[in-house]
C-alpha cells in the first residue's frame, strides 16, 4: 500500500520539474493527483504519464498570482473529488541576476507577485478547505535562497524568506486544528527552470557543493512525499535544506 493511497493531492506548477516530479512520485504512492499549472501548458503528456501509473489524475489551470484563478483550481477540485487532503505549493519563477540599485522594479513585482503573493493565494484557499474538513497538510516549495542571500537575486531570495514566514504561520495558527505545513529548501536542482544557464555559473554552483552535482527533481520530490504522508506526522513548521551540503560548508 502506497503512502498517499486514495489522498487527494494538489501540485502547483504540477507541469515541469520539481512538480512533475512531485507528480509523479505521488503517483506511485497511490495518490489521485491533481495538476494545477498555467492553462497555457500541454499538460496532455503529464497526465498520460500519470495515468499509465495507473493513478486518477486530472489538471486544473491556475495562475496562482490571480487570487481568483487560485480560488476556482481550489473549488473545482473539491467539486471533483469532495475534498483535498495535501497541496504542494510549487509553482514559482525564477529571475535575471542583477544588483540591487540597478534592479528593474518590474522584475521585483512579477517575482513577488508569483512566488510570496502567489503563495499566499494558494494557501488561503487550501486553508479555507482544510479548516472546513478539520485536516489537511500543506507543503511549501521555498528554496535555499529563502535560508540565506543568494547575491543578484534579490526578489527571489525575499520571495523565498517570505514563504518560510507563511509556512511557519500556518504552524503556530492552525497546528491544534489538525492542520500542518513545512517547507522544502532546495539549491539547484536540474530543472526546465535553468535552461536559459550559462555554462560558467552552472559550473560555479557544482563547485560549490560538497556533493559536486546539481540536485534531481526526483530528489526533491521524495522529501515531498515525507512531508505529505503520515511518516512526517509530528513536523509541523519544518524547513529541510535539499542542497548536497552548502549550508554545512
Ligand atoms: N530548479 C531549482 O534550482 C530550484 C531551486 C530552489 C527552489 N526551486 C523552486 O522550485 C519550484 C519549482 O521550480 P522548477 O525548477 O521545477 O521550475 P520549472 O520552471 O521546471 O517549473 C515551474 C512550473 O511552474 C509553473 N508556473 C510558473 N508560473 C506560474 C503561475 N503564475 N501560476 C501557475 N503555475 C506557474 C510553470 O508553468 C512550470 O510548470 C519553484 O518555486 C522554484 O522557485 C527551484
């Protein structure tokens, strides 16, 4: 019997990368899984891969930086399957490197507006859900830039210390309701979101790990599962670094 046998799972940005893989991996452990990500995606092959595991899937289109797109994925999963047990609040962007004094204030608002605004929007109405039923668990995709400052990043890494503090809310508010959210805190993983990479600066961040690889998607995806199954059931405001080591160092 797999770990989230029958549980209603929800997966922002579900499409590509860490949520693909999260997808995937909840798949195999029995989950139904519902895709949520941009109506402009072809999720047709995501959901062909689900199904041929064997899993009852399906995809939503969000825009989680729209408060009313996220409200209606929300809605429209609870109507399909009558309640949602886990939400894996993935979906994010990344941004150009560029120094504070000189940063384009439109970068700013687009990395927040998607990554913390749009965060906040998902776990509002997951939390509207999961107060209703009386459980729920709730898992935030962060980043090691939320941990510490990732230079040239700064819209990013303040997204990212901005979805610790909703994780870390949602622990200390509605822990006594049955209620739990922790965060994943990746460093580089090998994902359609460093395509456009140049080579030197990938080479940089190999060298900088003690592990001397990017990570996988599939990595992460496990570290999802511990937190969305019952193997995590007194984690409550857990942040797990996923980094081949860098904050040891
Ligand atoms: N890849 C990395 O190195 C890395 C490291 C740390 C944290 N992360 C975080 O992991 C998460 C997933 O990243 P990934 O590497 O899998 O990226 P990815 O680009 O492969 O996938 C991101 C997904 O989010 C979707 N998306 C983008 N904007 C959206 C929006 N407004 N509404 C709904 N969906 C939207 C995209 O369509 C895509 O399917 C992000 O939050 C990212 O910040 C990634």
């Amino acid at each position: 019997m797999g770990k989230l046998e029958k549980k209603v799972v929800f997966i922002t940005g579900g499409n590509s990368g860490i949520g693909l893989a999260s997808c995937l991996a909840a798949a195999r452990e029995g989950a139904t899984v519902v895709v949520a990500d941009l109506a402009s995606v072809n999720h047709e092959p995501v959901l062909k891969q689900l199904k041929d595991l064997g899993a009852e899937a399906s995809f939503v289109p969000i825009d989680v930086s729209d408060s009313a797109s996220v409200k209606k994925a929300i809605e429209t999963t609870v109507e399909k399957y009558g309640r949602l047990d886990v939400a894996l609040n993935n979906a994010g962007i990344g941004a150009p490197y560029s120094s504070i004094h000189e940063m384009d204030e439109k970068v700013w608002d687009r990395v927040i507006a998607i990554n913390l605004t749009g965060q906040f929007y998902c776990v509002k109405y997951e939390l509207q859900q999961f107060v209703k039923q009386g459980y729920g668990v709730i898992v935030n995709l962060a980043s090691l830039a939320g941990l510490v400052a990732e230079p040239g990043l700064v819209p990013y890494t303040a997204s990212k210390h901005g979805v610790l503090g909703i994780t870390k809310n949602i622990a200390v508010q509605y822990g006594h309701q049955n209620i739990r959210a922790n965060a994943i805190c990746p460093y580089y993983i090998d994902t359609p979101l460093l395509k456009d990479l140049n080579a030197n600066v990938r080479d940089k961040w190999i060298e900088r790990t003690p592990m001397k690889r990017l990570g996988k998607a599939e990595e992460v995806a496990q570290a999802f599962i511990f937190f969305a199954s019952d193997d995590s059931s007194y984690c409550n405001g857990s942040i797990l670094a996923i980094d081949g080591g860098v904050l040891a160092g």
